[in-house]
C-alpha cells in the first residue's frame, strides 16, 4: 500500500497533519482498493461503458430504434447502407436506413439494437441463477467434504468431459419443439442448458477457495468464539472467495454470448419472433444466419451484427482482465 | 508410465458411456421420430414408418436399442449385428444404406482416407494448427523479448481480439475484406484440390489458437527470462542468440507444446461453423446438415467422436508433459 507521508512540494505541516488525519480516519477495504485499482485500469473502464451502454440500448431498443424491426417495407429490399451509393441489384440509398435493409426491407439497425437484447440477457440473466447455484454448493461441499464433495467432483468429471457446445446443440435440436422450448421463444431452454454446464466451474472454484480458508486462523477463531456452521460459511468464508467467482463471472459471460450467436448462426437459438408485442424479436446470430446467404453481395446484412457481438464479447474480456488484476495483484501480467 | 496411460485410456470408457447415454436420453425424449417430415412436405406413411421402425429395431424396448447401440444385437434375419464396441456407429436414419462410419470415413472411390470427410477436416485442422505455431510463437518470442515495446502493445491488441472474437465472427469480417470488396478469394470454391483455397478458411480457424498460442509463448517467455540459469548463460558469456534459442525458448516451450495436442482437437471439432461457411466437404458440415435433417444416429455418432477426439487430446497433454518435462512425475 502506498502512503504518502508529506508532499515535498508545498512541505506545509498542517496539510501533513490533515493527511495523517485523513488517513486514520478513512481505512480503506479490500473492496475499495479493488475498485480503485480498477478505474485506473483504462481497458477496463472502456469496457465497462461498453456495457453500459449496449445494456441501456437494450432496455430501450423499442425507444431508440428508428424503425419497427418487424416492418416490411416492398421495394426496398436489399437497400444499401449510406457509404454505398447504389446496390448490386439497383437500389439506391436511403437517409432513413442508415445501415441498409435486409431482403425483405427490415431496418438493419434497429433489428441489431433489438438484438443486443438478446445477448444481454444471455450475458446476465443465467448467470446470477449459475452464481447462486454453484457458490452454494461449492460452499457445502468445500466445507463439509465427504459424500457431497465426492459427488461434486464426480459431476464435474462428467461435465468436463462433455464437449460443451456439442451438448448445447444435442439440447438445442432434441427439446426445441417441446413446450420448455418454446418457452421465451427458445430461450428459456438455452438459459437451462448454459446453467446446468456452467454452474458446475463456480462450484468447484468455490470449493478450492474453502478448502484452503477453513485452515485459516480466522475460521479457528470464529470457531472458538462459538460461531455455528452456517456463520463461518455465509459470514466468513463466502465474503472471503468471492474474489475469484467475480473474476470468473466476467470471464465466462463472454463465452455464454458467444454460445448463443452461435446456436443463433446454426438456426437453434432464439426463435425470431414475428409478433411485435414480444420482447425478444431477433438475435445476432440469427441475424447472422439470415444475412448468410447474402454475403457476397449484401454484406452489411451480417457487418452490424458481427461488429455487435465482437464489442461486447471484447468489452466483458477487457473487464475479466482488469478484475482479475485489481481483486488478485499477484496474478497481475502473467496472463 | 504403461500402467498410467492404461489407466488414461480406461478414463475413456465412463466418458464414452456417459456421453453416449446423454446423447440417446435426449434423442428419445424429443418429440417425433426420424421419419417425420416438415409439415409442408409429403409425410412418410403409417405403415412404411412401421417396416422402418423394425428394420431400424426401433420397435424394440428403449433399454434394448440403448444395449444394441453400444454392444449390439441380432437383426431381423437374425444375424449379431456388433455396436459401438466393434466401432459400428449404426446406419444413418437419412442417408440411405449407408452407416455413420462410412459417411465419415470412407472416401470417395479409389482415393485415400484423406479425401474422406473427416479426413477434409482433419487437414483443415493440421493446416490451422501450422498457421497458429508459425505465426503464434514468433509472436509470443517477439512480444516477450521486446516487452512493453510497440511490437509488443500491437501484439497483445492482435491478440486480445483473436481470443475474444468467436471464429465465426472473424470468419465473416475476413469474407467481407478478402472476398465480398477485394475479390481476392472465392467463397465456395469448385474444388478443394487446389492450396490456395484452402488458405482462408485454414487463417479463420486458426487464429484463436494463434492467439492463445501467442499469449501462452510470452507468458512462458517472460517468465523463464527471470530465471537464474538465464543469467547465468549470460554471465558465462554465451551470445545472446544461443541464450534465446538454447536456452529461453526451449524451456518455455513446454507449455505451449502440452496446450497443442487439445488446441487441435479444438481446431477439428470447433470447425462445423468455417466447413458450412465456405461449402467444406468435412465432417463438421455433415454435422450441422444431419442437425438440420434431424439424422439422429447421424448427430450421436458425430457427437461421440467429437467426444473421443477431445478426450484423446486431454489424455495426450499428460503424456507429453512427461516427456518433456523430467521434473514431473506422475503420481
């Protein structure tokens, strides 16, 4: 830690003293310091606007969105976007579609703003379910050890040894027409599957960081002063191993939008919806998979989407980076 | 070291069975069969799908297809059709007459297993892997050597996007440039008997391995830069090219050579998405078509592969470790 006793250019006491006051008084947590260590990390500021900002585009795509994503407009099929002056099949440029249009004249940006909420989702929603599943178990195994434990690090075993996006796509095919399927147009079934791989790498981070905090003096002390189980699990050690599960949080949203673009490239993720009230109409990789065929002539169908996805998946790694340099200092550059 | 890697190779078996009976629960609890058809086209009748059903031995208990797909069982004529064990991967429910195994490794008339459509992606994979250690090593070497450096900065920029950016995405910002404004390539070629075409598709597919192959090489660098018998090669007076290539490099290349064998097994099962893509005629492309066709035998059998192909490759990366690093013992 860094103190800064007097300042040799001024060198006045009294703001000496005011600084040795100011820092009795204002301690600084592990959490503050993190914190600190990350806003000075410029990728990860970067990123973290990033995010912000393609999550506010998400919530209010339905505001920002120029055009009815849904809406067909004949004639303007294939219109190009404004730095191409005349399409390959004729048509001409128009102000109103500043990205161009897909075969059937939809607006090619606000179908991607309304794709951003797709992939937000998938990057939030089923991970706070895998956090909460995985740190719990992680937490009773690690500390109780034994048959839970043992049956937890069989489970990994067989998950690790799954090809995950091999299982995803079994998953994706076989239960699609089911009604859990159909549920959230598709998604509610993806969000099952990224939960029942992924919670299992949570539990097992977890469990190593119990495993070596319940040696810990300040478990033997909690312990002597009477503390029950469930204190020095929930009070003392969870608090404790949060540090790596927030790194990995940030590490594997990216993997889990990039699955579903993927699933959406293949034809098996969201189900695009042609009703207007839904909240999820498209996603980028089923915008992807629909801009495929074109991409010799009308490549801008899949440039938005694919410029989409890059950002955001680049924007989550830049920010797993800086985490994992400001909650961990020891790991910092070997990566 | 023989009994470690029997007991590697016995690992394989739980993986096998576990991976096989996810793929068939999950097949069988779909809704319909292989026979149906999309509602818009003419739908395969009751009592043909019957003479199928028995011709598949799809009639039978669940418990009993599971047993007769991975040991196998007598056929209608009575004859012991072997499973799984003997490498039978059953017939495909799409492709007429012909068994999964035929469909992927059985090339075309009068040529070799190369030619075969998991010989297409095995090549595939063999030429990315190439592009990722020219390219990724020297990288890593550069970037080490010359830390905090431009070339460095520029390097870890490459780098940082080809390990986030999933292929496919790279896959279509390269098609854009290289083929849809430059004209320089041809998307889907006519044949894939030329190297040229090859070249693009082998780039997409390897450049995430050149990135993590980049990244892993100048974590390794750095570190065994601070070694002591680097300093000591140098004080002894040794030049400095003998102390980065004797010295630097071939010690901190042990890592990278473990992460290769897995990097492949990545490179030949992750590739479904590049072989669609540019119209490849390999394995990958014949998944995501059997995907579309719903050929359930089809998907588990490829699955199972695949499954195999990264299993393998993780038992591999022990084994060489043991070889090039003496200091680790197995226990």
């Amino acid at each position: 830690m860094t103190t800064q006793v007097s300042h040799p250019s001024t060198g006045q006491t009294q703001a000496h003293i005011a600084n040795l006051t100011m820092m009795t008084v204002k301690p600084r947590s592990l959490w503050q310091d993190a914190w600190s260590r990350l806003i000075k990390n410029k990728a990860s500021v970067i990123g973290m606007v990033v995010i912000v900002i393609f999550t506010l585009l998400a919530i209010f795509a339905s505001v920002i969105a120029p055009h009815n994503p849904l809406q067909i407009n004949s004639g303007k099929g294939f219109t190009p976007p404004m730095w191409i002056p005349v399409g390959p099949n004729g048509v001409p440029a128009d102000p109103n579609f500043i990205f161009g249009t897909d075969t059937l004249g939809r607006d090619v940006l606000s179908r991607t703003l309304y794709g951003a909420r797709v992939s937000m989702t998938v990057g939030f929603l089923p991970t706070f379910i895998i956090i909460f599943v995985g740190t719990i178990v992680g937490l009773f195994a690690g500390y109780r050890g034994g048959r839970i434990d043992n049956l937890l690090m069989r489970i990994t075993d067989v998950v690790y040894a799954f090809p995950d996006l091999l299982f995803f796509i079994i998953v994706m095919v076989t239960l699609r027409q089911t009604p859990i399927g159909q549920m959230m147009n598709g998604l509610f079934l993806l969000f099952s599957a990224l939960a029942v791989v992924n919670w299992v790498g949570f539990a097992r981070i977890v469990r190593g960081q119990v495993l070596s905090l319940k040696e810990k003096e300040f478990v033997e002390a909690a312990r002597c002063i009477g503390a029950t189980d469930s204190r020095i699990m929930f009070r003392h050690l969870l608090p404790n191993s949060l540090g790596p599960v927030i790194i990995l949080t940030a590490m594997s949203i990216p993997g889990m939008i990039i699955t579903e673009a993927v699933l959406g490239y293949l034809g098996l993720g969201l189900i695009p919806s042609t009703n207007p009230k839904d909240f999820f109409i498209t996603s980028w990789g089923a915008s992807m998979l629909e801009g495929q065929t074109a991409i010799n002539a009308q490549p801008w169908l899949l440039l938005l989407p694919a410029i989409a996805v890059s950002l955001v998946v680049l924007a989550f790694t830049f920010l797993g980076d800086g985490l994992r340099d400001a909650l961990d200092p020891r790991l910092q550059g070997t990566q | 070291m023989g009994k470690f890697l029997l007991r590697r190779m016995l690992w394989l078996i739980p993986v096998i069975l576990v991976v096989s009976t996810i793929t068939f629960v999950l097949m069988h609890a779909a809704p319909g069969g292989p026979w149906d058809r999309d509602l818009s086209a003419r739908q395969v009748d009751p009592v043909t799908q019957k003479m199928l059903n028995e011709y598949y031995g799809l009639d039978k208990p669940l418990w009993r297809q599971f047993t007769a797909y991975l040991i196998g069982d007598t056929n209608s004529k009575g004859k012991f059709i072997c499973g799984l064990i003997c490498g039978n991967l059953g017939p495909s429910y799409r492709q007429r007459g012909l068994t999964i195994q035929q469909i992927l490794f059985m090339p075309p008339e009068e040529k070799s297993i190369i030619y075969s459509r998991f010989g297409y992606s095995m090549r595939l994979g063999v030429y990315s892997l190439l592009f990722a250690i020219l390219i990724g090593i020297p990288a890593g070497v550069l970037s080490a050597l010359k830390q905090n450096t431009m070339t460095d900065y520029i390097s870890l920029f490459i780098v940082t996007i080809g390990i986030s950016v999933p292929n496919f995405v790279m896959a279509i910002f390269l098609i854009i440039i290289f083929a849809s404004t430059l004209h320089m390539v041809n998307i889907v070629p006519r044949s894939w008997d030329e190297v040229s075409v090859w070249v693009l598709p082998a780039v997409i597919l390897g450049f995430g391995t050149m990135a993590r192959t980049a990244r892993l090489t100048r974590a390794s660098m750095l570190e065994t830069m601070r070694q002591d018998y680097i300093r000591t090669a140098r004080s002894k007076g040794l030049a400095e090219r003998v102390v980065i290539v004797r010295h630097m490099i071939k010690n901190s290349l042990i890592p990278v050579v473990t992460m290769l064998g897995p990097a492949l097994a990545g490179l030949v099962t992750g590739s479904f998405i590049i072989e669609t893509m540019f119209g490849f005629p390999g394995m990958g492309r014949a998944y995501v078509t059997a995907i579309g066709q719903r050929d359930y035998s089809m998907i588990m059998g490829t699955t199972l592969i695949y499954a195999v192909l990264v299993a393998l490759a993780n038992v591999s990366v022990d084994m060489i470790y043991v070889f090039l690093d003496p200091r680790i013992r197995l226990e």
